[in-house]
C-alpha cells in the first residue's frame, strides 16, 4: 500500500489549486449558488469558465501533447477533479465530448477528425450531446431505431433521441444511427456526428422531476449528414460505441468521493441546524452512509491502482457505479430522513434554505438509472464477475 | 497510489490457502466442531502455522519475529476466516501486540520469542460478563500491587492460554486527583500466566463451534502489568481486533458468497441453475459489491494503523461496521440460496453462519462502531 501521489503530481495540484484560488468568485463558493442563477445564465458561466481553464493548461490533463492535452496521468486526472470539486468550481459542460467521444476520436478517428474534434472541444468552442438512448431503445441500447439512409454522399437521417443532455444547448451530437436499411440488433449501425442547428433538428426540453432542464429530446427528421462525419467506420457502430462507453471515468471516483464529503457535511449542518445531530437513530444512519462514502473512496484508490498499471476494468467498473450512485442516493434518503416533518419544507427555517439539497436529493434519483441502470449493472456483475448462468 | 496486496502479500495468502487446503480443510473443520468436548485447539494445525510463521507476523525481528505490520496479518487472518478454522491463532497474535507495544523488556523478551514459534498460546480478556468492548465493560479491578479481581467473559481459547493479557480498572495513583471524569483511574493491560493463584477458567458453552470460548474468575491473582499501557493502549488493542476480526469476518463472507455461487450454479429447478434467476443473481451481485467494499475497507484500516494515519479510528470504525454488515448478509444469504440442505448440520454453511455472528460481536458490534464514526465526522463537522 502507498496512498501516495508521486511528486510531479503533487506539484501539480499545488500548481492547480494557485489557480482556482485566482479563477473561481467567491459567490460561487457559497453553497446553493448555483441554485440561484438561471439556467442560461448558469451554462454560460460554465461555459465560459471552463474555457478560460483550457486556457490556462488545465484541461484534457491525461490526454497526449499532440492532441492538446497536458500528457499527465491518470493520477494527475484524479486530482485535476478533485481539486474542482474542493475549490467549488462548477461542473463541466462539455463531459460528455470530454469523457466519451474524444477519445474514441482519438482511437479510432480519422487525422481530420482528430484535428477538428478534439481542439474545439477542449476549448469549449463546440460543446457536445450525446444521442445513445430512444423512447424505445433505453438500457437496450441495441433496440435502436434512428435510421439514415444513403443518397449521394450523404446520410438522410429520421428518428428521435431522448435523455440528451444539453440538448438545448450543445452544438453536436455525436449518436448512433442504423445506416444498414433492414439491420437489427447490434449490426449494421454507425456513429454518426450531426450539427444541432442542422436543418431537420428539432430539440424538446425535458423538465425533470427536479424541476430543471439538463435533459431533452432530440428530433431528427430528413437531416442531411455527410458520411464523412462518422467515426469508427459505417456499420461498425456496436463496436465503437462499446469503445466509447469503455472510456469509463476511471479516475472520477476520487472526486465524487470529494463531492459527496461536502455534501454529506451539509447534510449534517442541516441536521444541527435542525437540532436532530444528536439522536441516536439518526446518528446511526448518517454513520452507516458515511461509512459507505468512505468505501467509495477506497474502491476510487483502487481503480486508480488498475487503471495507472494499464489493467483493464472491464466488468469491475458495474462494481463502482453500484456502488458511487448507491451510496449517493442513499445519502439523500437519510437527509430525508432527518428532516422528519419538515420534509416538505424548502424552507423549514427562516435562516435554512434546502432549495440546492432538495435539487440534488431530486438528481440522486436518477444516477441508478443512466449510465445503465443498477438492474442492467447487477446483470453485468451476476453474469461476468461471478459467473452466474445467464438468465433465458 | 498502490491501494492493493503486494506480490508479497498475495503470496502469502496463497501459501495459507494451500496449507488450508492440504491439511486442514472443512472435513478437519467438521471434526474440530462436532468433538464438544475437545478443547478446539487442534495441536498439529498450530504446530504448522507456528512452523510457517506465522504466528511471529508482528513479532519485532529482535525477538525472532517477521516484524511485519497489521496489514500482513490481515492476509493470514482473511484466509483463516475463509476456512473457518479453528484455534488461537488471532488471539495470540493480538496478545502479542499488546506486549510488544507495551510490555517491559523483560516481559517482551519472556513472551514474544515463544509466542512466535508457537511454543505460547496467548489470548486477550477485555471484557466482562454482559460487558460490551471498551473501558465501560471492563469487570476487573487491579489493586495496587498489581492483583487482580473480577470476571471476565468470552475470553478465546482462555482455557489452553500459557498467558492471558487482562484489562483491568486500577486505583488511582496516590497523590494523582481522580477529578469529576472517571471515577476510580485509569485503565491497565495485565499479563497473566496460566496455573497461577486466583485464577480460575471455566469453558463457556457458545454457538461458534469453530471458536472456543472461556470465563475468567480472578480473586486477588498475581499480575504483571504492562508498563507502557493506559486507556490509549486498550483502545490500540481493542481497534487491532477490530482489525483482525474484519479480516476474519471478510473472509467468511467471500467464501460464504463463492461457495453460494457455485453451489446455485450446479442446482437445478424448475429446469435452470437457481442461479440464473435474477432474484438470486441479483442479490448475489449486491453482496459481491458490499464484500468488495468491506475487503477494500480492511485493506485501508490495517494500512491506516500501520502507518499510524490521522484517521485510523474512523477507519478501523469503517471496516467494523463494513464487514459486519457484508459478512452478516453474506452468510444468511448462503444458509437460504442453499435451501433446505442450507440448513442442515451436516452441510457447511452454519459453519459461516455461526462464526459470523461471533465476529460481528467481537471487538465492537456495528452499534458501536457506527456511534464512533457519527462521533468522527458528525460532531467534528464545523
């Protein structure tokens, strides 16, 4: 064992926090901030904020020179976000690009993908949605019906995309499509990228339960998509987006651990506040989540360990994700809790003001759904780390 | 970052699981349990494990000993609840611990050599009848030249011990002001030796066939104190065995969890392997993730004591109420996906089943330890 970070990597995060204490307003700090700026206002903010960290050499951390990046380690990467979460810096806008796509791009891409992609992206000049999921194709990704059709050199594009993030506000997206008229299952699909402000793209916000708008629907109707614009080859879909989706944020764990930290401690302020930190049933509760937070952090340092030794995490990552949104929602249900009769309330209080917890509370319902789902992962942990049958 | 075994460590854990398997798998285990009236301790086992050197893990080199830390014996300790064997092995290493961080010279010269080829049984007694693991539970008193009266209960292996490390209240020095806190002093570590005055042990029947236990009744026997130890000591002790007991508990559960999982892939009804049920695939892969999280966290406490981290308490707190938890679902889970035969004495489970319940009460149950870790990160939240 050695919880250690090598010393470039700690010279690192000192090099990184300098910047943040310069780059991030104090309001930003105050916890709820968010919660209190508009939507627009807010993607904006981040937008732009996230830009000017590029800027500053501190983006694509773990990503090689040539394509921009800093040529770090994943270990660097690790602490690149966790340091975000720690200054109160606010999320990216643009993760799904970061995480999924550009380093599909980066595998498999063409030299003019790469060159025109991975730049823009880094730079927030073009942010990113992802088109995966359909009203009829969610945890089965492979039920697909978005279909394009050839003619010329083009693709004719129709059918409808769901749970798109920023999908009002992303310039791409980058979605699977069945090019192969007739093709079912995991053949004859492609990744294709399409300009929201094509003619033919129409965007439906979702309003979640939450009350927010992250997500929409996307329409797709006789869109025109050069066949130039797909990635991974045509009719080779399934796999690249088995390569894409392996792209697993291997190293996020340790910054969700520190995210979840600072809102376990909320939760606890809340509790004080509310003169309930002393009860007995309570206290065990907050403990037993605590204690689940805590082993969130060590399977985090464990999949550093594999992933900076170059391991595969293969079917290991179900592991984390049961565990990272388990854990987080679990955390709001004994916030919940604690409120006791106040739970209805925004504001039980005249000075407590739970509108971001209540927010985040909503947001922890649906970390066990995207990403796959905790049924699909308990499947994929059944079947390919215990070996069980496969259920008919 | 390197948060796993060494190739070292793995190897050992091979090694233990070998010899397990060579020379004392569950058919020895069965005898062991079904001979009531033996005293658990079977003698060629220890004789091996004191030839492997095991016992000597966290016995300083001075005295002979590998002088290795927490988290080396968390890799003996973890095989050894896999195989539910029984024997002193971890009450001897933890005595140990006790002399070695505490002990005179002397005393540490007179126990640790033996101790670690297997020549000394050793054990701990912390607490007293219906006392829980802590100072409060403490039912024996210390006079001042260093006898020792009280009771103490479900002392392991207490009845072949050559030497028993006794907790004991003591009188407040002379000339020291007890104050308002707690009333009568402090707390001592006393070293007992076996046939001495005073001392009676008495066999306590228990369910853990696995793991013998005993009562202790003392009337003014003759102890040696060891000089190094106080309230901080007694709370090293108790979060070493929380250690060691995780270790142990995350063991049984894996191999409660693997042993469920192979047997419900063989098991057919309804014209499938059970296992391919989604009820039960299901739940397994739950308990794959809390077993999972409950080894990590073992890894992470032992590391945290060996290097003396600035939050070990929390960890050893952690991976208590961890295992406790996992260790607990796991072998309940394994007596029911076996169905009937689960729940027989002639099959294996209860063999899992019944030393988890012992361990999940030993050294701090879950109540206890989550009470610690709300102490740690709810109270100290500004």
């Amino acid at each position: 064992m050695d919880l250690s970070y090598p010393p470039q990597a700690e010279e690192f995060r000192a090099e990184l926090r300098t910047w943040l204490a310069a780059n991030i307003p104090a309001a930003w700090t105050v916890p709820g901030f968010w919660a209190t700026v508009g939507e627009d206002e807010a993607f904006d903010l981040r937008r732009d904020w996230e830009r000017r960290k590029a800027l500053a050499g501190f983006a694509g951390i773990d990503w090689p020179v040539e394509y921009g990046g800093r040529g770090g380690t994943p270990a660097m990467r690790a602490i690149h976000d966790s340091e975000l979460v720690r200054a109160h810096a606010p999320r990216s806008v643009n993760s799904l690009g970061l995480v999924f796509l550009a380093p599909t791009v980066m595998a498999v891409g063409t030299p003019r993908q790469k060159a025109e992609i991975i730049g823009p992206m880094l730079r927030n000049e073009v942010i990113w949605c992802q088109g995966f999921s359909e009203p009829g194709a969610g945890s089965d990704l492979a039920a697909l019906r978005t279909h394009g059709v050839l003619d010329g050199d083009e693709y004719v594009v129709n059918g409808q995309k769901v749970w798109t993030t920023f999908a009002g506000r992303g310039d791409r997206i980058f979605t699977m499509v069945r090019t192969e008229p007739g093709s079912s299952r995991h053949r004859g699909l492609s990744l294709l990228l399409i300009d929201m402000d094509a003619a033919g793209v129409e965007v439906r916000p979702i309003r979640q339960m939450s009350g927010v708008s992250e997500f929409g629907e996307v329409f797709l109707t006789d869109v025109r998509v050069p066949a130039s614009q797909c990635v991974g080859g045509i009719g080779n879909g399934w796999a690249t987006a088995m390569l894409l989706l392996s792209f697993e944020r291997g190293a996020a764990g340790i910054s969700q651990y520190t995210a979840y930290r600072q809102a376990y401690d909320e939760i606890v302020r809340v509790a004080r506040a509310l003169g309930r930190d002393g009860d007995p049933v309570l206290r065990q509760e907050l403990a037993r989540r605590r204690v689940e937070l805590e082993c969130l952090h060590y399977q985090a340092m464990h999949v550093l360990t594999e992933v900076e030794r170059g391991h595969d995490l293969g079917a290991a990552s179900s592991v984390t994700k049961l565990q990272w949104s388990q854990a987080y929602q679990g955390l709001f249900e004994t916030f919940d809790e604690l409120l006791g009769a106040d739970v209805a309330l925004l504001r039980p209080t005249a000075d407590l003001d739970l509108t971001a917890l209540r927010q985040e509370s909503f947001w922890t319902r649906s970390v066990t759904i995207w990403g796959g789902s905790s049924q699909v992962q308990r499947t994929i942990v059944a079947e390919r780390v215990l070996g069980l049958p496969r259920g008919s | 970052m390197y948060f796993a075994l060494t190739d070292e460590q793995r190897a050992l854990a091979e090694t233990v699981r070998a010899l397990l398997a060579d020379r004392f798998d569950l058919r020895a285990v069965r005898a062991v349990v079904d001979d009531e009236r033996g005293d658990g301790h079977p003698a060629d086992l220890w004789r091996a494990v004191g030839e492997q050197g095991w016992l000597s893990v966290c016995v300083p080199q001075e005295h002979g000993g590998l002088g290795l830390g927490l988290l080396d014996a968390q890799v003996i300790a973890r095989e050894f609840g896999a195989g539910v064997v029984p024997g002193p092995w971890a009450a001897t290493v933890l005595a140990g611990a006790a002399v070695r961080r505490d002990g005179s010279p002397e005393q540490a010269a007179a126990v640790l050599g033996p101790l670690g080829v297997g020549e000394l049984v050793a054990t701990v007694a912390l607490r007293g009848p219906g006392g829980s693991f802590g100072p409060g539970g403490i039912a024996v008193r210390a006079d001042a030249a260093g006898r020792l009266d009280g009771a103490a209960s479900g002392v392991e292996y207490a009845h072949v011990a050559d030497v028993i490390v006794v907790a004991a209240t003591e009188p407040t020095p002379p000339g020291v002001d007890a104050g308002g806190g707690d009333a009568g002093g402090g707390v001592g570590l006393y070293l007992l030796e076996r046939g001495g005055a005073g001392v009676r042990i008495e066999r306590q029947a228990g369910i853990d066939g696995t793991t013998r236990l005993a009562a202790l009744t003392l009337s003014g026997a003759p102890a040696a104190r060891l000089p190094g130890s106080d309230a901080a000591a007694l709370a090293d002790l108790l979060g070493r065995g929380a250690v060691l007991a995780a270790a142990d508990l995350v063991g049984v559960a894996r191999a409660a969890l693997t042993r469920t999982v192979a047997y419900d892939t063989e098991r057919v009804q309804f014209g499938r392997p059970v296992g391919s049920f989604q009820a039960l695939a299901h739940h397994l892969a739950d308990l794959h993730v809390a077993v999972t999280m409950a080894e990590h966290a073992v890894l992470y406490a032992a590391h945290a004591l060996d290097e003396n981290r600035p939050d070990a308490d929390l960890a050893v707190a952690v991976a208590k109420s961890k295992t406790n938890q996992a260790a607990g679902d796991a072998t309940a889970a394994m007596v029911q996906y076996h169905g009937g035969i689960g729940y027989t004495w002639e099959h294996d489970t209860h063999f899992f089943y019944k030393r988890a319940k012992r361990l999940i009460a030993a050294f701090g149950d879950s109540r206890q330890h989550l009470e610690q870790v709300a102490r740690l990160t709810v109270d100290t939240v500004s």
